[in-house]
C-alpha cells in the first residue's frame, strides 16, 4: 500500500446553491438562497449528494446547482496528527 493510500482519502469538494426557509428576527418566514462549499467522499453521486443535502440540512426547498470544483486529500487519521503534533 503506498503512502498516499495509507494515510489520505480522496474527497471532492462541491459548490452547492440551495434555498431555504428561514425565520427573519421579525417572525416572518422567507426564502433565501444560500451558496456554500462542501466536502464529500469521491465516490458519491450527484443524487447522493443531492439526499444527503435535503436530510442533513434543515429547511431545504430547493437545490438550485451542485458544481464540482476540485480534488482533494484528506488525511485519513486523527492520530497521524496527534503523533505529529507529540513529536514537535
């Protein structure tokens, strides 16, 4: 197993737009569209992604677009950390 496996998992990480239902400081209700950055497994799929945003999130109407932006490493361990952070 190289290292890269070892120790990182791929990940994707996504422009989302959604709307949702929001309570303003006056009581009143409105939707808003939000714009947000997210980090999921590679190996979901639009769909997957799409259910994990109406499940996990509150309030959700609509998913307006879901970008793919870039690759990226996540390191796999906590403890890879804490051992870095013991050795300083």
């Amino acid at each position: 197993m190289s290292s890269i496996d070892k120790y990182w998992n791929d990940r994707l990480i996504y422009h989302i737009g959604f709307v949702a239902k929001i309570m303003k400081m006056d009581g009143a209700i409105e939707n808003k569209e939000f714009h947000r950055t997210f980090i999921f497994p590679d190996n979901l799929s639009t769909n997957e992604i799409s259910d994990l945003i109406f499940l996990r999130l509150d309030n959700i109407i609509e998913i307006t677009y879901i970008e793919e932006f870039v690759e990226a490493l996540e390191l796999r361990n906590d403890d890879i950390i804490k051992s870095l952070m013991l050795s300083k």
